[in-house]
C-alpha cells in the first residue's frame, strides 16, 4: 500500500486500516489534492467521490505553554487511485 503521487510506502497503523477497509498489499492511494494534480482531474471530476479511509500521520509541534516538542495526530483522507482515474 503507497501513495501513488509519492512513491512512499505506508507504514504501522495507516497500514491496519487500509487493510481493515479491504484493500490488498500493493494498492495505491491518494489524498484530494494530490488527485486534482492528476493530468485531465479537476474537482468538479472528482464530485462525490468516497474516501477509502482516514488516516493519521504524527507532525511534531512545539507547544506553546510548555515549551517542548510533542507529536500531534493530523488526520487525512485517501483514495482509491482505482476510483480516481476511472473519472478521468
């Protein structure tokens, strides 16, 4: 499981929920405005389109009472490459 405009191999917990939403190993996967990039995609293309799932990524950030460093979840959403190109 990769992102598809990246190249970059999905890793831990991303990886149980795609496997969970009943995608095989080896899929690829977008997020929104990775797909409006695609050659010949707009938004108006990708209109009710579904995610596959939402997953999470740790970014860290200072906090701002404290001090210090901690990681915080960012949640995003990811396509099925399979569905975004059919609407091309």
């Amino acid at each position: 499981m990769y992102n598809f405009s990246t190249g970059n191999e999905f890793s831990g917990k991303n990886v149980g929920i795609l496997l969970e939403a009943g995608y095989e190993p080896g899929h690829g996967f977008v997020t929104f405005k990775q797909a409006v990039k695609l050659p010949g995609l707009s938004g108006k293309k990708l209109k009710g389109i579904k995610k596959a799932a939402s997953l999470v990524r740790f970014v860290k950030q200072l906090d701002k009472v404290t001090g210090k460093e901690e990681k915080k979840p960012r949640y995003y959403s990811v396509f099925d490459i399979n569905e975004v190109l059919e609407r091309k």
